[in-house]
C-alpha cells in the first residue's frame, strides 16, 4: 500500500518509524514548516521531518492544505491511506476524500472524551484512571470519526505528561502498525460510530492557566503540576519572579490558601484550599530545575510567606 504519512512532534515520529519499519511504502511525508527555537531562535525542523530526512522518505512543508497545489501533490501520491498524527494543520474534506481509504488519526485519548488539541494534559488534570490510543476514521468534524480500535492505558498517581506521552506514542504506533496490516489484507477497515455521551474537549494549554491557584484542593494541583510538566511548567511567583513546580504531594496539613508552613530539605510545604502541598522539585527564575534539598540549602522561603 502507498501511505502518505502527515505529523509533526516526536509523539508522531514514533508512529512514522514503526510504519516504515512494518515495510508499508510512504512515498510523502507531510509536516509543519521549520520553526524559529530556542535562544538563537534558529529555524529547526520538526521530529518527523527529522526522522523522514534520515529514513530517505520525500517530504514536503505545506503552509495549509487548502489550496489547489498542496492537494494536486497529494493526488499524484496515488495513496491507499493518509495516517495522521499530532500533524497541526486541519485537513479539508477535499483532502480527506483523496486517499482510496480516507485519513487515519492516531489520537491520545479514549473518544468521545478528550477531543482536541492536549487530550493527554487534559486527562491527567481531570483526575482520570485511564487513557489511551484511539485509531478513527478522520471526517470533516473534530476527532469526531469512527473508531477502528481502541487501546487503554492505566494512569499511574505519579505519571507526568512525558511519562504518558511516551506510553502512548509506542502504543499508537503499534496500533496502526496492526490496523494497516489489517487494511492490506482484508481491503477495508470497520469504523465504530462514536457514542454521543461523555464527549469532552481538551483545549490548549496556556501559560496563564498553569499558574497555581492555592484556594484550589491540593490533590487539583498535584495533578496540575504532572499534566503542565513538561509544557507550560505550573508556576507560582517569589520575590517578584515565576517559580517553576515540577514536582510534589498532598499531605494532610493545612493553613491559609498559599501559606509556607516549612521549607527544609524534606520539601516545601504550602497550605492550599484543602490540605497541602510538599513541593519537591522547583525551578528558581533564571536556575535550574533542583530537587528541595538543593534548594533548601542555598535558599530559604520563611514559614509564614504568603505565595
């Protein structure tokens, strides 16, 4: 089969060298266009074009795929099958007719919940005991396709997005590795309608909101701070600058919302809406991330401070 393969960060990375390696033919890759990071704001390319460059696969940078020449290009690929991963750029229901058998996405989350842009921040936020892969049937709608099949994860009390993300990518590429295997031998893939309760939408994350509000329960801010590490970093302010969280738990002492009641090389502890918190690794404006024994050592937040 021909599969044009349409990603961009490591999460799809991962599905494209699976589905190489599976021995499927891609004969274009799609990805977004090189972006200005880091301090020098050089242009870096994407991890799928990364990956495409050093598995020799064609690629191409299209700004959208509305327009006459992106979807000319995709019609000469003569594809089977589109697969879509975390690719960033919406694909019109002209694009999705192209490929004889549709466009495949690879989705972190158990559909109808979770649809959009951060289904795995926004599940562990939200407290949930499972996630998982889901391979739909793309349409015109937003992650409202058929699912193919489904494959859940267990979330661990501890895991942060990175600790998710991870899972998950290994899990979605073995997932459509077997739904393509699936798709060359019988000819066609059965798509099961989404139920239409329980649909959520994971919106983007914003700097803004991962700043900590300490009326809120310790356990809601725990879970804050594992689904915004690594992006955006929940975040409080000390002596006039953002301190970064990256780590920590409830303990069941309390105080006013925002309160230092210690700070020693055991944690820094502060009072929320309901019980605390034990911070245990932070980041200091202009530092590195430390654990709280470092911290502690060089630092000192006095018990009474207010944050």
């Amino acid at each position: 089969m021909n599969v044009i393969f349409a990603g961009t960060p490591e999460f799809a990375a991962t599905a494209l060298k699976a589905i190489v390696d599976a021995g499927f033919h891609i004969p274009l890759v799609l990805t977004q266009p090189d972006r200005p990071k880091g301090r020098g704001m050089q242009l870096q390319a994407s991890p799928v074009k990364q990956a495409a460059l050093a598995l020799g696969l064609n690629i191409a940078q299209p700004q959208t795929l509305r327009n006459e020449d992106a979807q000319t290009l995709l019609q000469q690929q003569n594809a089977d099958v589109m697969v879509v991963a975390a690719y960033g750029l919406i694909l019109p229901e002209a694009v999705l007719n192209i490929p004889k058998h549709g466009c495949l996405n690879i989705h972190a989350s158990l559909l109808p919940r979770w649809r959009g842009a951060a289904p795995i921040q926004r599940a562990i936020e939200a407290g949930d005991s499972e996630t998982g892969i889901c391979i739909m049937q793309m349409d015109a709608g937003l992650d409202t396709g058929g699912i193919i099949s489904e494959h859940k994860y267990t979330i661990k009390s501890t895991d942060t997005t990175n600790e998710v993300h991870d899972a998950l990518a290994e899990i979605g590429a073995q997932a459509i590795v077997a739904d393509l295997q699936q798709l060359a031998k019988s000819g066609h893939l059965n798509a099961t309608p989404q139920g239409e309760s329980g649909v959520t939408y994971a919106q983007k994350l914003s700097k803004e909101e991962a700043k900590v509000n300490w009326h809120e329960p310790a356990a809601s801010i725990e879970r804050k701070i594992r689904a915004f590490n690594p992006v955006p970093a929940a975040w409080t302010m000390w002596r006039d600058a953002p301190l970064k969280i990256w780590q920590a738990d409830v303990i069941n002492e309390a105080g006013k919302p925002g309160e230092v009641l210690r700070c020693d090389a055991e944690g820094l502890v502060i009072a929320c809406g309901e019980k605390a918190l034990r911070i245990t690794s932070l980041q200091p404006a202009g530092s590195k991330r430390m654990d709280i024994a470092a911290f502690a050592s060089g630092r000192s937040i006095d018990k009474g401070t207010l944050l």
